[in-house]
C-alpha cells in the first residue's frame, strides 16, 4: 500500500505519522513543524530575551544536538547568539568520542566551542577517579548522582567563561518525566516543587536556564536528527547502566504502552504541582564555601567534593548528608583522609 499524501504540502508523500497527533508529514513539513514548535515554546514561555548570548550545553547526544542545531535555524528570528560548552567529565573511552562529535558540529555550524573539564574544576577529580573512589570497583550508582551535580557546576561555570547571559539544555519530555517519576518514587517533595515549568530564572547569582525541547518526545527528537541527516554520538555512558534513571524509564515505557499521553501527563502534572505550606523547602541561602544558591550549609557541589577529598564520598549522598553539614571543615591539625591516586589537591 502506497504512502499517504503529507497532510500539510499535499505533495510530497509521508514520511512518518507522528506519534501524538497521527499526522501523515513528509519529512521536510515534520521538521518545519518541529521547529516552529520549539519557537512557540521559547516565545510563549518568554525564555530567550533578544539579545541574549546562549550557552548550550553541548554533550555531543541526540537532544543536544537536535537544541543546537534548531536554535541555530531560529537565531535570527529570535535575536539571540550561540556558544557551544561541552564539559569534559573525565570518562574513558566514551567522552573522548562524545567530543569529537561535538567539535565537529561546531566546525559544521560555525559556532564557537568551549571545554570545560571536571579535572581543571574541581581540584583534578574526573568522574573515573569519582569511580574508583565510591565504589572501589569502577562502577557505582552513585556516579550519576556526582556526575549530575558537578555537571552542572560546570555548565555553569562555561556558559560564564563564555560571556553567556542564558543556559539552554537538551532535556526533552522522556526526560523530564523520567525525573517527575524519580522524584515521586523517592519521595523528594522538594526537587517535585522546583521541577515544573520550562526551567530556572537564576537565583542567587545562577544564570537563567531553560530547556526548549521540554514539550518534545524522544522519538520526535530522534526523528528530526534523522530528517535533517545530524551528526550525533550516540553510545551510552559507561556508568548509566546501574543509575536508578533506568528503572523510572522502564516504569515509562509500560506506562506509555498503556497510556500514550503518560510522558506529557507526567510533565504538565509537575508544572501544576503545588505543596501545602509545611512541606515547602526553605528558601534558598549561599554556599558557606563558594557563595552558589544551597539550601544548607554547603551546596551539593561542595558537599560531594568535600566528601570525596576526606576519602568519605557517600556522606554526601542521601542521609549522610546531614553528617557532613554538621562536621564542618577539618580542624586545625585534624589530619585529612588523601584524595583519590590520581587527584590533586582540591581548590
């Protein structure tokens, strides 16, 4: 049986049908739809002023890829200028590839391309020695939770370097309500309170972020790298396996059998999420030692690093978090547990 007809030129015949709306397109009328639809989501949610100097974070993945590359298309309309920022975690044999792919969209693109490297930020940790360190045997659950925090530290810390006024990342739908999920499964009352709408207005000095391909599915995303022949890396982390990420997404998947709106139900119900008053967090304060927004004592980039540089890396995680608050910064002639082999003094 012949392809349908595209539903929007009449001519050309369809490529796909999308998955939400059953469309019949043709691939050239599905991406001007994709496109037009990441601009109503920056314009609507007024996320990217004109004017302002862009940031993305550029990871070398599909969803980066996918943000880079339509931002690019909708530059000029939206009056905005791009710079890449990749963060190199120090894995490897992965993110030496995954950064290839990136300075070859950079080249492609003609966009200017900055590195920055957990190694040169964070007093020589890499997420191997961060590996070694929680584990002992190179793999741990624990590794997303570091890589996730010190990620966007560094994100941060790049989009600055840059002159960036704005943060933009990749996070499509899946993602987000993988996150919804997570959170509901761990019962963290406060990261559901802060994960509704389309990012962060910077408080505390942080940059505004924001993440444009919220309301896009994974497949979409996938679809348009496709249509417009992208040049992606596409190997999972060495560490993703064993995060708890990976049980939210396989709970979605079955959700999304059964229910074909659960990724976008999931979304819209952290945007309406409201908590009564006694289950809101405190506002936020500044880190004790580096002035970024923590809600305690220190913020979780310092947290976790202290942790790692007095050789007790899971007293930041979780419950043991409160211990590390409470014991504060070694006291004169405490003598300090020594860094991984390979790390260098913190900064």
């Amino acid at each position: 049986m012949p392809a349908p007809q595209c539903a929007t030129c009449h001519k050309a015949r369809a490529a796909l049908r999308r998955p939400r709306s059953g469309r019949a397109l043709c691939g050239a009328c599905f991406c001007a739809a994709f496109e037009a639809e990441v601009l109503h989501t920056v314009v609507a949610g007024r996320l990217l002023p004109s004017g302002a100097v862009v940031a993305v974070g550029a990871s070398g993945g599909k969803d980066s890829t996918v943000l880079a590359h339509v931002l690019q298309v909708l530059a000029p309309r939206l009056g905005i200028s791009l710079r890449l920022v990749a963060v190199d975690e120090g894995i490897g044999g992965y993110r030496d590839a995954a950064l290839a792919a990136v300075r070859r969209q950079a080249a492609r693109w003609e966009l200017p391309l900055t590195v920055v490297a957990y190694a040169d930020l964070f007093g020589g940790w890499t997420m191997d020695a961060v590996a070694r360190s929680t584990a002992g045997s190179g793999r741990s659950r624990a590794c997303c939770t570091f890589c996730g925090v010190l990620r966007r530290r560094a994100l941060e810390e790049g989009a600055r370097l840059v002159g960036a006024t704005h943060i933009v990342t990749g996070h499509n739908a899946d993602d987000m309500a993988e996150t919804v999920l997570m959170n509901f499964l761990r019962g963290d009352a406060a990261r559901l309170a802060r994960g509704g709408g389309l990012g962060s207005p910077g408080e505390g000095g942080a940059l505004p972020r924001c993440r444009p391909l919220q309301l896009a599915s994974q497949k979409e995303v996938v679809l348009y790298a496709h249509f417009r022949r992208l040049d992606y890396f596409s190997e999972e982390c060495v560490y993703a396996p064993e995060a708890f990420r990976g049980h939210a997404r396989h709970l979605l998947k079955l959700l999304e059998a059964a229910r074909p709106s659960a990724v976008l139900d999931l979304v819209h119900s952290a945007e309406r999420l409201a908590l009564a008053p006694a289950a809101r967090p405190p506002a936020p304060g500044a880190c004790s030692r580096c002035g970024a927004l923590a809600s305690r004592a220190l913020c979780q980039a310092c947290a976790l690093l202290d942790g790692l540089n007095r050789g007790r890396p899971r007293l930041a995680i979780g419950k043991g978090r409160r211990g590390l608050d409470e014991a504060g910064p070694p006291r004169d002639g405490e003598p300090e547990r020594a860094p991984a082999p390979d790390a260098v003094p913190a900064f």
